[in-house]
C-alpha cells in the first residue's frame, strides 16, 4: 500500500476539505491530482497543496 504523501491527506481530511476541491484549485482533474498525489513531492508542491488546502478550509469558514 502506498502512503505517499498521507500527511497531506489527512490534513485534508482534518479540515473538512475534499481532494477535488485541491485538485481543482490547483488546476488539475481530480483524476490526474490523485495520480500525482501517488509520488513523492517536491517541497514547493507540498507546500502550494498545503496553501490550498488552508485557503479551502477558510472559505468554508467564510460560507458559514
């Protein structure tokens, strides 16, 4: 089984914030995000998902 990037997953997970909803502010089909999600990242690419990720969970705060 491969646990690449979970950490990123499960902060996902933690905020409420679906993988297509990343997938599609970070401009890739949620099909080929989660086929990129497979592979190790390089740290700016951690670090672009983690942005979107925060930015995600704050407009659903902003929703409420």
């Amino acid at each position: 089984m491969h646990k690449e990037n979970y950490d990123i997953k499960a902060y996902a997970k933690s905020k409420g914030v679906y993988l297509w909803q990343v997938a599609e502010q970070y401009g890739l089909h949620e099909s080929n995000f989660s086929r990129l999600m497979r592979h190790p990242l390089s740290p700016s690419d951690r670090e672009k998902i983690i942005r979107i990720i925060d930015r995600c969970y704050e407009e659903s705060l902003e929703e409420i």
